[in-house]
C-alpha cells in the first residue's frame, strides 16, 4: 500500500462531492479524504503500489481543482 498526500484547494463538501464517484471507483485507490479543517486542505490517498502521484493530479485537476504533492 502506497500513502499519497496532497495540498489542494478543496475548501467544501461540494468539491469533496466531484472526486467521490470518480475515487470510489477507482480500484486502485482503497481509501481517501480530505481534511476540510487542515490549512492545506489535504487529500490523503491509500493506495495499490500502482498508481502514482502524477495520475492523481491528473484526476483531480480534470475537475479544476488545484493539486500538488505535500511535502513532508
């Protein structure tokens, strides 16, 4: 299991709301949230070894909100 954390722009349950279909069917991704409270407003992603940061950028800026790798 890979753990993906990522700073994003996701201040509401509304753009919490256009990730749910599209994270809960993806089979690599086995769990994830978004801390709403978190200054960062942080995406935490556990997933298969195959799925790479790169593709979850990609997902989420598809619905225009803005991502980028948090690091540590």
């Amino acid at each position: 299991m890979e753990l993906l954390l990522f700073q994003t722009n996701i201040e509401s349950r509304k753009k919490v709301a256009l990730l749910t279909p599209m994270f809960n069917k993806h089979t690599e991704i086995l769990k994830w949230s978004v801390d709403l409270e978190d200054i960062d407003h942080v995406l935490r992603i556990e997933a298969t070894p195959s799925l790479s940061e790169i593709d979850v950028i990609e997902l989420v800026q598809l619905q225009g909100i803005k991502i980028e790798v948090l690091e540590g």
